[in-house]
C-alpha cells in the first residue's frame, strides 16, 4: 500500500470554496467596472518572468519563489512575479510603437492587469505569499493629471467597496523626503538617507520620541547605516514631521520648512497639482489628505505617493497604494520612460471588508435552475429540458443525487442556497399529464405548465430578468 500523504495547505496560501470565489469575483467585477470607466485597457503577462529580470538591480531576491528546472543555464533560470510591474516594464520594452506598421503600444498609455502574484515573505493577518493585485497605470506622461487620476481611480474604487466606511487617501511626494535628506546633509540615495525615511514611515506606530532615537543612533562603522543626527539636524525632521492642519496648511508650513531647497519645493508644488486636480475630479478633501511620513517603496518610487488608511481596519495596513515611478523601464532599456499607478491587493481587501463586516452579496451555486431527478427512466426527458433551458440564457443543472426519491432531492436543492432560484419538478403525475412543476425558491410559489412549453416559459423569464 503506497504512503498516504498529509493533507495539508503551506503558510500564506490559501483555498477559494464556491462562495468565496463567487464573492471575489464580485469584488474583481466590481473594481474592474470602475477601472474601464477611466479608460484603463486590460492586458495579461505569465506568471513566470526570467530570474535576472525579477532581481533587477535591487535587493528583492530574498522574497522571491525561484522556479529551478533541470538543464537549462542560470541566465534562463525562471521566477514568480512577485507584482504586476516588473512584467508591465517588460511588455512595454517588448512592444515599442511602430508608426509605420501601426503596432505596439502607442505613448501616452493607460492599463489595467489582475491576477495572482507571490511573495515568500512571513504570512501575517491579511498578508499572504499567494495574492491577486489588480493594478492600473498609466506610461509615458510626467503630467501631475495622471497621478491625479490614479488618485481618483482609488477613491472611486473603494468608495464603489467599502459604501459608507470611513476611508483617506494619504498622498506625499519623495522629492520632499529627498529634498529633507539633502538639508540633513546627506544624497538622497544613500543608505542613511533611506534609513531615514525608514525611520519616518514608523511614526505612527512607535511615535516621535521612538523615530528620534533611531534618527540620533551614531553608527558603528562605515558600513552602518544609522543616520547618527545631532540635534539641530533632528529639530529640523522634527519640524517636517509635525507639520499639522488642512491640507492647505501643511503646504504653507512646508514651504516655510524647505525654503531654498528647490528639489523639496518641486514635490510640494506637485502636491499642490495633485490636490487642485483631485478636486476636479470629484475627490472629497475629507478623503484625500497630506501626510508628510509616507514613504512607500523606497528605492522604487521617485515622485508622488500615494497610500490608503481605513480608521476601523489599520491593523491590515493599506489595501490601495502606489505612485509614481519614472525610472520603469531601466532595467530594460536605456529608454527613459514615465510612469505613475497604484495596486489593490484583493485578497487583503477580502480579509478587510471580511473584519469590518461588510456585506457582499453570495452565493453557493452559479446555477440558477435545477431540475430535480425524480426517476431514472425519465432521464431522456430530464437532458431534453436541461437543453431547452440553457437555450433561453440560464444556469441550469440536473440533480446527479443519487437517491431519486422527492424529500432527498428536495434537500440537496437546498444546500444550494443562497444561488439557485427556480426548481423544475416532473414526476410520474406530470408525465401522465405532459406537465412540469416549476418552483420559485424566492416567493415559495409553484406553478404547473405544459411540457411543451417550459422553453417559451424561462425565455418569459429572462426577458423580464433583463
């Protein structure tokens, strides 16, 4: 007898039942509808990319899954795509515009993509190593109307999820937090410089007097990255940060803090833009606020940024973020390329609207009709009607349960609540009759009509469906 193996699922990846899946595609559907409505056009790439070119030159390797197959060399080694970008920069270096021929992608260009990506990080509360991300961006333009428009995109898609819920859209810009590095004396680049906008990310969580401490550590060599800040230094991130009030007013208070730092003063006023065009665009100034501390992909992101916060959901961290990233297609091409989007991880936005109870409509069948089988003998009948049936545009299925008898059959319809809507019942007396039974699961009403009939019946139905 051969071993029986466990069964069992890894950490961080997770099983879809019915209802779930039913429940996601509704969300995919949801977000998906809105997207289009902004013009953003759908492409799909493998999950698989070449290794060298997931790696780029960035330390992300570490959260890389590698695909090791036997006899090919190490420059054709293959690796899961841990998000939809690297694979965008690719088909965008792939498929250059030719005038000419009228083929490839014609700049500026919007696109959506969604599907499954992987991370081989820690699995958390709302943070998995398989995950769907639905992304959109938008290539090839440097005008602050594009971040605007990612900015509206996600204030339309979750305001279309999450109803009423109380949601922000915090947005920064990295050429301020750059622009701060270069006043604290250091290229903005650097690894100090990184570590301290490290340190700025944590200030919600362990508070100024905990970032002040990580600021002021002196390194112990060379090749520590602590920032080592004196005072007049930490007074000077210590103003930044506390940079309060509307949003009107932290671009006032900034302005007076970056004074004479031209780098900083370009992201400000890109800011000013995104805000001036948000509210164009219909996005609420209760939504959308300035928060000097988001830092976001720190050697990925080179302007605007933009994250979400949901009060009631923190605990899972932001479900919607993005920016913008003008060196896409670097490690590629030595084409200089714009960028600017955002990403939605569905999965986490599932396990949010899941905490905060947020009713999605579901469903434990796609099938809408079921035609109970009431008697082996009248099989012939049943297909015929299973045809007629899905003609008119419905979901339909035969009863495959074994026992035929009218109770059992009745009960297995009902494990197929919430979903099926209509129960189609022919016995021995209907055969004698040439009838069948038709039940409404909704309002318990049953009527009985001519076997010859039943197709005219459900396309009366679906047109009044429709």
């Amino acid at each position: 007898m051969s071993r029986k193996i466990k069964s069992r699922l890894p950490g961080g990846f997770q099983d879809f039942d019915t209802r779930k899946c039913l429940i996601k595609e509704k969300v995919i559907g949801i977000i998906e509808l809105v997207f289009r409505s902004f013009g953003f056009n759908p492409i799909e790439t493998p999950l698989v990319e070449f290794y060298e070119a997931l790696v780029g030159r960035d330390d992300t390797s570490k959260n890389l899954f590698q695909l090791r197959t036997k006899g090919i060399g190490a420059e054709e080694t293959l690796g899961l795509r841990f998000d939809h970008t690297v694979p965008f920069a690719r088909f965008l270096a792939l498929n250059p515009y030719n005038k000419k021929k009228q083929i490839g992608i014609s700049l500026p260009w919007k696109r959506s993509t969604v599907g499954p990506v992987f991370r081989a990080d820690k699995p958390q509360q709302g943070k998995y190593r398989q995950f769907f991300q639905f992304d959109i961006d938008i290539a090839g333009t440097r005008l602050m109307l594009a971040d605007a428009e990612i900015v509206a995109v996600m204030y339309c898609t979750l305001k279309a999820l999450l109803k009423d819920e109380e949601f922000k859209i915090k947005i920064n810009n990295r050429k301020t937090l750059n622009g701060l590095a270069e006043m604290l004396g250091f290229e903005s680049k650097s690894e100090k410089a990184m570590q301290i906008m490290r340190s700025l990310d944590k200030v919600e969580k362990i508070g100024w007097s905990g970032v002040k401490e990580e600021l002021a550590l002196k390194p112990i060599d060379d090749f520590d990255p602590s920032p080592g800040l004196d005072e007049k230094s930490l007074e000077i991130v210590y103003q930044f940060i506390t940079i309060s009030g509307n949003n009107t007013d932290k671009i006032k208070k900034a302005r007076e803090v970056f004074k004479g730092n031209n780098l900083a003063l370009q992201g400000i006023e890109e800011l000013e833009q995104i805000l001036a065009y948000a509210d164009n665009l219909g996005v609420p100034v209760e939504n959308l606020v300035i928060d000097f501390s988001v830092a976001r992909g720190l050697g990925y992101y080179t302007g605007p940024v933009f994250e979400t916060e949901i009060p009631r959901a923190k605990r899972f961290g932001s479900v919607f973020s993005g920016g913008r990233f003008d060196d896409l297609m670097q490690r590629f091409s030595n084409v200089s390329l714009p960028a600017v989007g955002a990403s939605i991880g569905v999965d986490r936005l599932l396990a949010v609207m899941d905490y905060l109870k947020l009713t999605i409509e579901t469903k434990n069948t796609v099938s809408e009709v079921m035609i109970l089988r009431l008697g082996e003998n009248l099989d012939s009948k049943y297909l015929e009607i299973l045809n007629w049936i899905r003609e008119t545009g419905f979901n339909v299925e035969l009863s495959f349960f074994g026992d035929t008898t009218w109770g059992a059959q009745f009960n297995y319809a009902l494990s197929r609540l919430p979903g099926l809507k209509y129960l189609v019942i022919m016995g021995g007396n209907e055969i004698e009759k040439g009838t069948v039974q038709i039940k409404n699961l909704a309002n318990k009403k049953q009527e009985e009509i001519a076997y010859k009939e039943i197709k005219k019946y459900f396309l009366t139905l679906k047109t009044e469906k429709l």
